[in-house]
C-alpha cells in the first residue's frame, strides 16, 4: 500500500507538472519558474521513467476511464500501462463476458481497451435484436435500450393503430408508428440487476415525428419501482412533456422540467424520469409515456425505444 500510495504521488506531482505548462503565463514567468523547481519534484520526474509497466498499469486501475485516458500523456511509460488489459479489463463491467456473448453478431476486439472503446462508441444488439447495449464512455457504467418490440404499447398489436416498418436511421430492424389512437400508453421495463449499482439512471423515449403529426403537444412522464409503487400511485406525480418543439419552448410556462433534445443519431429524446439503483436492490424498473385522460385523437409518433442510462451531476451523460 506504501507503494502505491507513493506511486500515486508521482502521478499527482506529474500531472500537476503538465498542467503548468498550460497554465496562462507569460514564456519569462514560464522559463523563471523552470530555474525554481524544486529538486525532489525534479527527482519525482525521473522516477516516473523507473516504474515498470506493470506498476503504471496497477496505479491506472484504480482511478476512472476518464482519468487513465489523461495521465496517458504523462510520459511514455506512463501511456504503455493505461493500455493495459489489467487496466481495462477493471473499467469493463463484472459481467461484460456475458453481455457480449448474448450479441446477435461477433464482437472482435484484440484487447480489453479496444473492446471498452468499441461498446462506447458502437452499441451492440442483444437477444434477438429488439435490445441495445453500450457503455457510458467517462465512467464504464452500463446503457441499454429497449426497442419498440421489447415495449408495450397499448393496442400495438392492431394494425389499425399502429404500424411496425424499417427505419433507415435505426438501430433495430422495426420502429413502431403511430397512425392514430386517443390512448397513448407506452410502457419499458428492465430489471435493475441489468444497470450498474450505485448509479443514478435516466430512462429517455427515443422517437421522431412524422410530418403531419398531431395531438402529441403535453402527454405525461413517470419512472416507478414496479415492485413498490402501485400504477395509480406514480399517475399522480407524473409529470408533463412536450413531444413537440414548439411546446417545448413554452416548458417553463408549464409544469415540466423535462427538454427536448436532438441526438446526434438523427432521433429527438426526451426524459421519462429518473431513478437511483441502489446496489444490492432487485426488482423491475418501468419508465412510461401516456396521454390518457383528454382522449383526443394522435398521430405522427415514431418510436424507437426506451433508453436507461446513467446521469451525471449536470444531468444526462
């Protein structure tokens, strides 16, 4: 632990060291405060070179995706160990091995790093094809999404109401449009056992609208535990959105707090609520849409799925 401990230090010293070089001084104050250094910090920027790679890659372990990416430009001894699988092969989730044996096409990857940037970057189908998996890329913590067909929508079934169809932009072999109904009511549930502990998550519809659309102006939003709140329950703390923009600009006049967002897929989302999955908790968790109470007709709405993912301080990662 002494090892570490001061091997964290040198990491410390050094990053520090990198960042004053960025610092706003002038190249005098610069090439001044060079002539100052004191000599056992002198004597930390040697040592980083004496470390072996294992011992870079042990220190690396222990701090975040984000961070390893960052103390990599240290030195090059320094980079060498953030590649490591022991490094990466601790951001990947305990269960990662399982996930990806349930994708519906090979994943290849030579090294635990290649593999974690992978499922950042290009979420895998599961099981079938009708869910999404993907990893939040500052903190390895888990993402799925449930497509339309792993949703229940009230009267998706009929024909007359809804039609299931390709859609260039999508992830998932059917998206599901709506033609008309007066009972909006989609529901997506997942087991918490699937998200990471400790996390707080968001759950997102992920949708268009088709052009033409109409009645989709206010529905509402709830997140529940199905094993410890009662439908009628969540109903009533339930809260407003607006599906489209140009209610969505008028949100603060209402009771919502939820933006319409465009993603960089070509879709719009917008958060259904938000939970926190506390570790050691197993149970369902339900993120729904629904307009039940006007019974005005609707039409236009594409959707793609339901989308949980965790949540920074400053709202959605």
């Amino acid at each position: 632990m002494s090892f570490f401990l001061s091997s964290c230090c040198i990491v410390i010293d050094c990053h520090f060291s990198y960042s004053d070089l960025n610092s706003q001084t002038s190249p005098k104050e610069r090439k001044t405060s060079h002539r100052r250094i004191d000599p056992r910090r002198r004597n930390h920027r040697r040592m980083d070179n004496t470390l072996p790679e294992g011992c870079w890659a042990e220190i690396l372990s222990r701090t975040s995706p984000l961070d390893a990416s960052r103390l990599a430009a240290i030195s090059r001894e320094v980079n060498a160990g953030s590649k490591s699988d022991i490094v990466w092969g601790g951001f990947l989730p305990s269960d990662y091995s399982q996930i990806v044996a349930r994708s519906i096409s090979p994943v290849v990857y030579a090294t635990k790093r290649e593999l974690y940037f992978s499922l950042c970057r290009s979420p895998i189908l599961l099981d079938g094809g009708n869910l999404s998996f993907f990893l939040d890329q500052r903190t390895g913590k888990k993402c799925f999404m449930l497509g339309a067909r792993e949703l229940e929508i009230s009267w998706g079934d009929i024909p007359l109401y809804w039609e299931w169809t390709p859609h260039a932009d999508s992830r998932f072999s059917e998206v599901a449009r709506l033609k008309t109904v007066c009972w909006l009511d989609i529901r997506g549930r997942t087991t918490t056992q699937m998200l990471s502990p400790s996390t707080t998550y968001g759950a997102y519809l992920v949708f268009k609208l088709a052009e033409g659309c109409y009645g989709l102006e206010l529905a509402n939003a709830v997140v529940r535990f199905v094993d410890s709140e009662a439908d009628n329950d969540a109903e009533e703390r339930a809260i407003a959105v607006h599906l489209q923009q140009a209610e969505a600009r008028n949100r603060a006049r209402r009771r919502t707090r939820q933006v319409l967002v465009e993603r960089v897929d070509g879709w719009r989302e917008i958060e259904l609520g938000d939970f926190y999955n506390d570790e050691g908790y197993d149970g369902d968790v339900e993120a729904r849409l629904i307009e039940i109470k006007s019974l005005h007709s609707k039409s236009g709405l594409i959707v793609e799925g339901i989308e949980f993912r965790p949540k920074t301080q400053f709202g959605s990662t």
